[in-house]
C-alpha cells in the first residue's frame, strides 16, 4: 500500500497535545511528515523534555496510525525537544473556550468565609434560572465541590469531540464540574507546586467538554497568589465575585482580594461584593437576628470600595447540613434561604449584563498583561 501525507496528518489531528488543548497539526507539533510507498517518517517537537513524555507520544503516533491508516505501516518517529527561551513555568497563553459566554471567579482574601458554598448555591441557582452553567473547582488544596454535589464517587469521562479525546465533566442538579478532587483519594493531601497546579487546572480548562455554557463558576482559593494568577493568564476572566464575613479580620483580606482583580496589571472587573454568614437567625426565633461576626461590615466595605455589595446570606445550620449531604441549599424550594440566593444570583447576572454592555472585554493576562470575553445571553 502506498501511504499518502494527508492521510497521514488527519490521523495525527486526532492526537491532542496534553495540556494545550490543540492536535498536533494545529499546536504545530507536527514539523514535517514523508512517505515513501509503506513507510513513513514523522518529525515532532514537544516542549516536555521527559523520556516518559516523549515516549507517550512516540506511541500514541504509532497506535494512531497503524489503526486509522494502515496496520503494517512502517514508521519511524524523530522526536526533537523545544527548550523554552526563558523560564517560565506559569505563563500560561490566554485564549477563549468556545461556547462558554461568560466566565465568573468567586474568591476570598481568606479561607473559612463560605465561598465554596456561595459557589455551589449560585451555580443550581443560575441552573433553575434556566442558564446552562459549570464549574471549574480551581481550589486545588482543598476541593470541595465532588462533596456539595454528592459526586465525590462519580470519575469524569472520556469522550471525543471532533475527534478530539477530552473529559466529560460530571453533572449532577443541572450542573457541570471538574474538580482535581475526581482524581486524588479523599485522604490524600495535594501536595504540589506552582507549576503542577497550574498544568492541572491547564488541563480541566481546555482538555474538557464543556459544551455550551452560559455561565462558568471559577470556585478559586482563598488568599491572592499562585493559582489566582494561573487562572488569569489561562482565561479572559468576565468578572469577579468577592465573598466575605461580616468581621474586620475577614473584610481586610477582602479588600486585598479586591484590590487584586483592580491591579492595572490584571484589570478585571468586580461584580461585587457577598457578606456570608451576615447574622444569626435561631429556627425558634425566626424574626430575630443576631450579627454575630459584626454588622453590615460588607455593606461598608462595599461602599467604600465602590462596588456593589450583591446581598447577604445567614448563618443557618441549614446550609452547613445542604452542603454536607450534597444537595445545595437553593434548592430548598419556598425557603427563606432559596429567595437570598436568587437575589444575590440576579443581581450577580444583572451586574454582568451591565459589565458587558459598558466595559470593553478583558483580557487574560500574559504575565502582566491580561484577553476577552463575550456578553452574557440574557433570558
């Protein structure tokens, strides 16, 4: 059988380079590609100078062709390592994912405030709203997500798309979720670097299916550091979510967290600012609240800052035990809890569909630089 270039090339369309969310024709990896009658010869360049990586692709090539072209194929793979010009492990080149309209960080300047719940709960929010919505469980240290969705067994899968190989994002209450928690024991620590954080969440980014999304929820990690900027070089962010108790300790590392996002260097826009666990209302004495943590400390802040505080949820027991067993307290139908988070959600579309109509796009930084977004469909 005489082999021919095209169907040689087609074949390695299929191949996604790990990572980079591109085959290696598109990503350039494929330098030059010979036949002569059976045999074949393909140069590659690969950025990973380990033997495992270039080994993996050496026979992932080989596999893909002798199935796709022809079994007794003879080949011959040159595998040349492209060493970067400077280092930079977390620059990570921003770009769009298609069919995702909007994408919106919830951080926190600490832990402990409740934002992974405040996640959880806007997300089924959104979903009853009728957007179709994600989310990207960006806290590698400490995922949470498999729990609040009662998915903690559940393992994405693989699926292809446009014969392309990438993950199916679990779903469960009309939302989609990649959390690294898929892929580690529940009593294993992450023990990892900047760079490994960064590959992981490279990967759940643009190795995924995400299909068509109205909304994708970054579910961040407390504080302002490694993976914040990660994210940031990786996608062109809409907005920012600030989540935050009512105490000084707490609404400090808020205002850094704010400060973050204003940076000129990172410029993106804060949706506002959400006061968790606002006052204490006992199921026995429903009208009365008690500002444990301190009073309409976010409101102040919020004004202060000028961004607009986006509304304030209780503590109640009720939202610890919903976020244990799995099931979101939203979903709560006809509850006190249920009409918060739709006011805080609406108000967080709201602000959206204003950041879109009056600011340009942003843009996902490159080190210190950040690229754009589209609007948000509104229903």
């Amino acid at each position: 059988m005489k082999l021919n270039k095209k169907d040689i090339l087609k074949a390695l369309e299929t191949i996604t380079v790990p990572g980079e969310g591109q085959n290696m024709v598109e990503s350039g990896a494929v330098t030059n590609v010979v036949t002569f009658a059976d045999e074949v010869i393909v140069d590659i360049t690969i950025k990973n100078p380990a033997l495992q990586a270039r080994k993996k692709t050496e026979v992932e090539i080989l596999k893909t062709i002798h199935e796709q072209v022809y079994q007794k194929a003879k080949i011959k793979v040159n595998i040349t390592v492209e060493a970067p010009t400077k280092s930079a492990p977390n620059v990570i080149k921003g770009k769009h994912i298609p069919g995702i309209q909007n994408i919106v960080a919830v951080a926190s300047g600490k832990g402990g405030v409740g934002k992974s719940t405040v996640t959880a709960n806007l997300a089924v929010t959104l979903a009853k709203m009728g957007f179709k919505v994600g989310i990207l469980d960006a806290d590698i240290y400490g995922p949470s997500m498999p729990i609040m969705f009662d998915v903690e067994l559940e393992r994405p899968l693989s699926t292809t798309v446009d014969g392309k190989s990438k993950m199916k994002p679990v779903e469960n209450y009309g939302v989609k979720i990649l959390s690294i928690g898929f892929f580690t024991k529940p009593d294993q620590a992450v023990v990892w670097r900047g760079p490994m954080a960064a590959k992981a969440l490279n990967q759940m980014i643009f190795d995924a299916a995400w299909g068509e999304l109205d909304f994708l929820l970054i579910d961040l990690p407390p504080g302002t550091g490694d993976i914040h900027l990660s994210i940031m070089q990786s996608l062109p962010i809409t907005g920012a979510v600030v989540v935050s108790t009512p105490q000084n300790v707490a609404l400090a590392d808020a205002k850094k967290g704010v400060a973050m996002f204003q940076q000129e260097s990172i410029n993106v826009p804060v949706l506002g600012i959400i006061e968790n666990m606002a006052y204490f209302t006992p199921a026995e004495l429903p009208e009365n609240k008690y500002y444990i943590f301190g009073k309409e400390g976010a409101k102040h802040l919020a004004a202060d800052l000028q961004v607009p505080l986006l509304g304030e949820i209780p503590l109640v027991q009720s939202i610890r035990e919903a976020g244990d067993v799995g099931r979101p307290a939203a979903m709560q139908t006809g509850t006190p809890l249920e009409k918060a988070f739709e006011t805080i959600t609406q108000n967080v579309v709201q602000q959206v569909v204003d950041r879109n109509e009056n600011l340009p796009a942003t843009e996902a930084i490159k080190i210190t630089t950040m690229a754009g977004c589209s609007a948000v469909n509104k229903k």
